[in-house]
C-alpha cells in the first residue's frame, strides 16, 4: 500500500509515467539501484521546488493584483 501511496505523490507532483516505471524498474532490481533511486528522486526534487517557486511568485502577483482591485473599488465607493 505504501508503495502505491509513493507513486501517487510522484505523479501529483508531475513525475512523468516514463520516470515512475523507470524508478519503479530501479526499485525491481533491489539495493544495488539505491544510488540511482536517490538521484532520480533528487534530480524531480529540484524540478518540484522550481516549481513551488514559480506558484508561489505567481500567487504572489495574483495576491497583488486582486489587492489593486479591491483598493479601486474602495476609491469608488468613496468616491
């Protein structure tokens, strides 16, 4: 069950179908794939970060426009 969970959250994360089977291939052939597992793993690691940067500048521009919006319809109202 754990197993499945993991590559549920590989997929959530944008881990193509061709890195899981390959990680999956890896795990299949036992410990001597150890290295390899931990550097696929880091190297989508890196890709997943990228990518929590990239939302979290965007939510951050979104987050500054709906302020501006909001403080023209203030001056609206007010005005």
């Amino acid at each position: 069950m754990a197993w499945i969970e993991f590559l549920q959250r590989l997929k959530a994360t944008g881990m193509s179908i061709q890195q899981m089977q390959q990680f999956a291939a890896l795990r299949y052939k036992g410990d001597e794939t150890i290295t390899q597992r931990r550097v696929l793993l880091e190297e989508h690691a890196q890709i997943v970060q990228k990518q929590i940067s990239e939302w979290s500048r965007n939510l951050s521009a979104l987050e500054d426009k709906i302020d501006h919006y909001k403080q023209l319809e203030g001056e609206k109202r007010n005005g």
